[in-house]
C-alpha cells in the first residue's frame, strides 16, 4: 500500500522543519569571516578553490560556476575559481597514480598560491582527501574555510576557518552548503562596484 497523501506531506513537513531550525539557530559569523575573505581575494586577484566529494563535488562545480561570472556579470570580472572537483582526467589520473586522498592536494600544490582560498565542502568533515588538502592549504600558507555537518570531525579544526551546521543529516548538510554558496553569491554581487568601479 502507498503511503496516504497526509503521511508524505509530514515526511516533507519534518525534512523543511530540520532544515529551518538549523538555518534559525546559526552564528552567521562565519559566513561573515568568509564573505569578507572572498571579496578581498576577489579584489586581489586571487584565485578561490572549492572541492568536495559526491554531492558536495556537485555544489562545488555549481558554486564556481555562480562566481566565475554570476557574481559581475560583465565578462572577464568574474572571480578566478577552480572546482577542484570538476575535471575528471585530472582526478582519476591523481587517483590512480597517488592516491584519492590526494586527488585535491595535489591539484592545490601546483595552482594555488599564498593569498589564494580553498573552500571545502563536507558532511563527516573526515573524508581523506578533504583533511589532505586543508593540509595542503595550511602549507602554502592559503587560507581555508570548511563547510562542515554533523560533528564538523577533523577539517573543523584543520580549516582557517569552519562554517559547522551540527545536523546528522548528509542530505540537509548538502543543502546547507549551497545556502552559504548562494548567500555569497549574493553578498559578492552586492558588493561588486567595490571590485569594478574602485
């Protein structure tokens, strides 16, 4: 028998609750700390590296996406951003060769530079990978920021900085980091005559 239509829409119901009562109990100050980061390296010249794994890999692209361009909208003023998580050549090249604890290290070793960001996004906060390229980060003096579930596990404290969500939840976590994306999508394009009419 198929669920009855009241029993789906409390399941939608509890699955919006969990994901507003995070959303309401947040310290935006993080956020803050980041938003602050990106503009400045924008304003740099920087470049902003983001990665994760699964979904988070997915948010990645999709973020670099939205400040490659969406941030300016007049092309070529965009944000110079890599999704770490975009090319599959690379990736499975790194993989086979090194390790896929090192498929994001690596890449950051050879593009990213002192003055740069890398943003990671992760449920556990404990993938390999993401605990190597924070790592990574902290060696080439590149400042870092984890979006983080659950416990916020290692990255939390490896990261210059953790937006940590405390939700055992990968699905609302997964949200949550495309919220933080979006809000700084929005937060740059606010602030973009900052970058192109100094």
């Amino acid at each position: 028998m198929m669920p009855s239509t009241n029993n789906n829409i409390n399941f939608f119901a509890n699955y919006a609750n969990r994901l507003s009562t995070v959303l309401e109990s947040t310290n935006w100050n993080p956020v803050n700390q980041l938003a602050q980061a990106v503009l400045q390296c924008w304003k740099n010249g920087g470049h902003v590296f983001i990665c994760g794994n699964g979904g988070s890999a997915g948010n990645a692209i999709h973020l670099a996406n939205d400040f490659l361009y969406g941030i300016a909208k007049q092309s070529g003023r965009g944000l110079k951003v890599t999704a770490l998580s975009a090319n599959p050549a690379v990736i499975t090249c790194l993989a086979n060769d090194v390790g896929y604890d090192a498929i994001y290290s690596e890449q950051l070793a050879v593009l990213g530079s002192s003055g740069d960001i890398l943003i990671v996004l992760s449920g556990s906060g404990n993938s390999p990978n993401i605990l190597k390229v924070l790592e990574q980060a902290n060696a080439q003096s590149i400042s870092s920021f984890a979006i983080l579930g659950y416990t916020g596990g290692k990255a939390k404290t490896l990261a210059t900085t953790a937006v940590h969500f405390p939700i055992n939840d990968m699905q609302i976590s997964e949200d949550l980091q495309l919220v933080v994306g979006h809000m700084l999508m929005q937060y740059l394009y606010a602030n973009k005559d900052e970058i192109l009419n100094p």
